[in-house]
C-alpha cells in the first residue's frame, strides 16, 4: 500500500521524505541454536500448524520443504487437510515416510503462510525420526529447489520451502545470520552485497518455476580447498550450505591422504559410509571460482563443529559445508536473481593494511601491516598465500602475531605470482587483502665459468716428429701411439711416424 501523502515544513519535511523512502523492515524469525548430544548443534524455531500449539523444528537449508513428525501436532484449531498422496525423505541417518498434507503454517510467531503450504505428515521414522534426541518435532526446509511434483495434478501439492509461500515481498529470499547473540533469519530480498562480500551466481534449473512464480536454481559451485602439511586436494562442486547437517562432507579419492581414517557401516537411509575425519590443523579454505582468491578458511575443521569428513558414493563429489559454516557468516539467498551473498566472517580481525610484496631470487617477501580492527580477540598469527597468476596451486606460510613480513621460498622465477595476507583470532581467520601488484621473483645468478681446458697447438708441416721409444708391443703398440701422436701432433706426424716403422719392419 502506498504511504499517504504528508505535508511537512523544514527540516521535519527531509525526515519525512527519509521515512518514506526507507525500505520496510524485514521481518526477523528468532531461532535458538540448539546444542545437540553429539557435541554440533541444531537451529531450531518454533511453528504452528493451522493454530496448534508451537512444534520446535530444525530449521535446514538443505532440505526443500516441510516434515512433520508423527504425533507433532496437537491441539490445531482447524483439521489438517490429508491428500492420501504417499511420500517420504531419506536424510543421512534416516528416512521420513507418510502422505502429503496442507495446513495454514506460522515460523516464530512472526510470519504466517498466506494460505495453505503443502508438507509430509509422517506417520513414521526409520530408524528414528531426525533430531528425536533433541525433542524435535519435524523439518522446516528452507532450501530453494522444487523438490517433489507428486501432485497428483494438483499443483497445491507442490512441495517446497515455506519461506518461499509467504507471499510478493517476503517471498523473494531470505538471510541466515546466526554470527549475532540473537540468531535470526531475516525474510526477504537480502542486502546487497559490500565490497567484502562474496556473491555465488546460481544457474536456473531449466524453465522450472515455483508455483508462487519465482524460478527455480540449481545448487552453487564452490572451489574447495584442503591443505595439511604439505598435502594438498581441491575440488569445485556444488555445494550445499546445510543448516542441518552438522559436519561437512566431502567426497574424492583426492581427500585421503588429508583424513584420518575411521571405520563405520553405511548410514541408514543413505547408503553412504564415513571413512575418515579431516586431520584436526587443516586448513580448509573456499573460493567462488577455481582461479579467485580464496574467500573464508577455517583453521581447525577437526574441532567441533567444524568437522569434515571424507564420504564413500556419490560420484559428483558433492560438498555439504555444514551448519558449523553459519556460525561464522551471514548468507543471504536472492530467490529472484539466484545470488548467494556471504558476508565477511563476523568476529575475526579485518583485513592487514599495506599489504605489498618484494621480489626475491624463485622467492618474494610479504609485507603488511596490522589489522585496524582484531575483532574483538588477540590475534594470534597471520596466514600468508601466494597464488599462480595463471591458477596454479598456492604457496602458504604462517607468521606470529607480532610479524610484519614473510618470507616464502620455492617459487618459480620468471612467473606471477599474486600475495594476500589474512589475520587469525580465537574466533578465526579474517579477510584477506591481496597485494596491488604481481610480483615476479628472479632466477638464481649463474655460477663462475670453470677454466677452460688447454689445447696443444698443431704442428707446423715439416717438423721432425719427437722420438718415441719402442716398446716392442707390434701392432698394438703402434696402434697406441698412433692415438698418442693424433692427439699431440696432428695427422701429418702421425703418417710419418707410421711410414718409418713399415720400413723397420
């Protein structure tokens, strides 16, 4: 609705322009993160259905619409509609299964469906229902893909993600921001993004749309990189930030020699199997782009919940970031425009000034200076990478706290090199300034020439050759010195000599 006209005088008229310009406010879900027996934790809100009372959900962006568990629903002021249409999901560890139903739905008490929203009611688990020990009463997917057309023709049963049902505005994304003391999820179109942001481009999934009318992406594609002394594996996947799985998964024969390794069955309702967890000291670092600058890092994914593990299956390799990566980011999701937009890791130092970089002999030398802000905690050391111009694999090193340069050996003279320095904190690492310039380091100055070897002048025609005793040694012998008198006296010498012993002989 439009605002009404307003007459103001002044000053007071400017802040009233202000007013009426300003966007409205988006609408914040409180979400409590929940810390799970396991040691992780789960983000969690409270819904209703059709008016019953609050049923405490998982909140997961990996997961494209709404579970409800058996029995979860109680007291509803209205029935709940049931199709009779069969469903069920298979979650890593388990499996949901029931039929399809649509309810009035209303998330934290702040937003409500404008009208009915499709779900699976399940009537039962197996094993065990998602998060039952942590007295959860279902899933309330988030994720942004059209996930099931068993609509019996009816596009009312479309399932997909409630915050994509609540209406023009609220419609059109939302942002994940659990780096405050409140956690929230803002409905809405997410902020656009700062210069220490990153954007991820989604491709649209073919010409499918939501039923609301907004189109449908697929997942982003993320470059990954793993480093723990000395080893080294990349990989650029698609990649889901999962609110609802608590370690991150990853998957390639790449990735052994970075896992310590484990022994386990294949996991119900999967069929996949843990092979090992990451080695607690790596570094794992993401870039939106196998050539770009890597964005956010992680020091120590062996540390709950930043725990990585190496998965058997699934042959696109496909990376689960998990909800450990919301703990450190803000992420919004531009449903209209398929943009990803993180932010900036929230409690770290920002980034080292006067970053600039020397050429040295296949070496450079980082410079840079501290931080204006640490972000709250001491910093602790500074992360220094040299990057290939052309893409190749980084250099990296670590300086302390108190460090002003760096010195990194082994690169390859005559190449470019691109260097950004990142200050780390108890909270983590924070962004990373690269250098204006490339540098280009030198090649090695070439040793001292050795002396060269010195040769006997030939022979002037005519000279006598010098007398050479006999040592009685026949053909052999003179085969030798005929070598020897090539050697010291030229050809003609040579012949001379040959010729005086055919006529002794």
């Amino acid at each position: 609705m439009a605002a009404e006209p307003r007459v103001a005088i002044g000053a007071a008229a400017a802040d009233a322009a202000a007013a009426d310009a300003a966007p409205p406010a988006q609408p914040e879900i409180p979400v409590t993160l929940l810390t799970a027996v396991t040691g992780s934790y789960l983000p969690r809100v409270e819904v209703s259905i059709n008016g019953s009372d609050p049923i405490p959900m998982m909140i997961d962006t990996g997961t494209n619409f709404m579970v409800v568990f058996p029995n979860a629903i109680t007291n509803p002021t209205t029935p709940v509609f049931d199709t009779g249409i069969d469903q069920n999901i298979d979650y890593d560890g388990s499996s949901a299964s029931g039929t399809i139903a649509r309810a009035r739905v209303e998330v934290g008490g702040v937003v409500t469906s404008p009208g009915d929203v499709a779900f699976l009611d399940a009537t039962s688990c197996t094993p065990h229902c998602l998060g039952y020990q942590d007295d959860i009463g279902g899933v309330i997917g988030i994720g942004q893909r059209l996930s099931d057309a068993h609509n019996a023709g009816d596009p009312r049963n479309d399932l997909f993600s409630p915050l994509a049902q609540l209406g023009d505005e609220q419609s059109v994304g939302f942002t994940v921001d659990f780096t405050a003391a409140h956690p929230v999820i803002r409905v809405g179109r997410p902020a656009d993004a700062g210069e220490t942001d990153t954007v991820l481009q989604r491709e649209q999934d073919g010409d499918r749309f939501y039923p609301s009318g907004q189109p449908v992406y697929f997942e982003p594609e993320v470059c990954w990189s793993i480093e723990f002394q000395g080893d080294h594996a990349k990989a650029c996947n698609d990649t889901v930030f999962d609110t609802g799985q608590s370690g991150g998964m990853i998957r390639g024969e790449q990735f052994k020699p970075l896992v310590d390794p484990v022994y386990s069955t294949p996991e119900p309702g999967s069929g996949a199997q843990l092979l090992g967890w990451l080695k607690t000291g790596a570094t794992v670092s993401w870039a939106s782009s196998a050539t770009a600058e890597p964005y956010a890092e992680i020091e120590e994914p062996g540390v709950a919940p930043y725990r990585y593990g190496l998965y058997t299956e699934n042959a696109n390799q496909t990376f689960n970031a998990g909800n450990g990566f919301y703990l450190k980011h803000t992420i919004g999701f531009d449903n209209t425009t398929g943009e990803v937009i993180i932010s900036a890791t929230a409690g770290t130092p920002t980034g080292p000034t006067e970053v600039h970089a020397d050429a040295g002999t296949e070496s450079l030398t980082a410079h840079w200076a501290a931080p204006q802000d640490a972000g709250g905690s001491a910093i602790t050391q500074y992360l220094i990478r040299v990057t290939p111009v052309d893409g190749g694999d980084p250099v990296t090193g670590k300086a302390d706290a108190d460090a002003r340069h760096k010195k990194v050996d082994g690169l390859v003279a005559g190449k470019a090199y691109w260097v950004s320095v990142a200050a780390v904190n108890d909270v983590g690492t924070g962004l990373r300034v690269r250098a204006d310039s490339q540098v280009i380091p030198t090649a090695a100055a070439p040793g001292p020439t050795p002396p060269a070897t010195p040769t006997a002048a030939p022979t002037p025609a005519g000279t006598p050759a010098p007398a050479l005793a006999n040592t009685g040694g026949g053909a052999e012998s003179a085969s030798g010195v005929l070598w020897g008198v090539l050697l010291l006296g030229g050809a003609g010498a040579a012949l001379l000599l040959l010729r005086r012993r055919m006529r002794r002989s």
